[in-house]
C-alpha cells in the first residue's frame, strides 16, 4: 500500500511535514508513506493551462496521485484558512481523473486549528475525496519545537498517530475492497 504524503506548508522546519514524516515511521507493515514535495513549483491554478496537456509539475503531481492508493494531508492554519499553496494544489486536482474517489486521512497539528481543519474537509468532500475520519489525528504541536524523531520518540504523540495510520490503513482496504 502506497500513500502520498502532502505538506501544505513550506517551510523547512513544518510541524505539518515533521508530523507527516512520523506518520511515515509510524505506519504499520506493508503501508510505504511517501513525501511528495512538489506543490512549491506548482504555478497558479489557471483553466487555462488544464488541458490535454498540464505543466510538468502538475503532470508530476496527478501521477504521484493516481500511483497512490490513499493521500495523507497536514496543512497549517493561515488567517484562519487552508494554506494558499495546499489549495493551489488541490485547485489543480479538481478536473482530474486521479482524485475522485481517494481515500484522504488529515492530521492537524493544533487543536486550535479548526477553521483550516473544517475548511480543508469541505473542499475534499466537495472534490469527492472519501475521508477516513477515523484515519485523521490532531497532535498538540503548537508552540513545541518537534521534529518527527520527537513525535516518533513521545509516546503521547506516537501513539494517537500510529493508531490513526492504522485505521486509514483498514479504511484504504475496505475501499479497495468495495471497488473490486
């Protein structure tokens, strides 16, 4: 089983990318969780561009989509909304065969977060993403300088993620299952 790993932050030191790559290391056996790490070199989002033929790097996006058997998304809260460069990327995936139908797992690194949270599901739902609300994890990160050696190493972090990537694993097969 293949998950792709989505940050919608950029910057190097994310909590959002830390606790993506813990959910790597956290994964249960047969679950390969990859970072894909091109939504920076993404242009804006233009109805123009999506045609037969798309930019290199939403070409590299869709197939890394379409090889995945499920998305795994942290994004951080800005002015109370979905990181711009997340939504870019997701913009791009609306006209797309690859998405439709996906199982998606969020994790949300502040409990404060909520508004990025509940917005980010919308969009999904709206984009006919099949959430594995089971799959999903909030983890306390705010305010803390965690890397994923430390989530990975504090069990009251580790654990609720390990958990939640074995759920979305099961969620992933049951889906499978019913589209065969």
């Amino acid at each position: 089983m293949r998950i792709a790993a989505i940050s919608g932050s950029l910057r190097a030191g994310s909590s959002n990318t830390a606790a993506l790559r813990a959910a790597a290391h956290l994964a249960p056996a047969g679950v390969e969780v990859f970072s894909f790490d091109g939504i920076a070199a993404l242009p804006f989002f233009n109805p123009d561009l999506d045609g037969d033929v798309v930019p290199e790097p939403v070409e590299a996006m869709r197939k890394a989509i379409g090889n995945a058997d499920g998305i795994l998304i942290s994004s951080p809260e800005y002015a109370r909304g979905v990181a711009g460069v997340l939504k870019n990327a997701l913009d791009w995936l609306v006209g797309s065969h690859e998405f439709p139908g996906k199982p998606v797992a969020l994790i949300n690194t502040s409990p404060r977060a909520t508004h990025a949270l509940a917005a980010l599901t919308l969009t999904l739902e709206t984009m006919s993403a099949r959430i594995a609300k089971d799959g999903c994890a909030t983890l306390p990160l705010l305010g803390g300088a965690h890397d994923e050696h430390s989530i990975v190493a504090d069990p009251a972090l580790a654990e609720p993620l390990r958990a939640a990537m074995e759920r979305f694993a099961v969620f992933i097969r049951n889906v499978q299952a019913e589209a065969s």
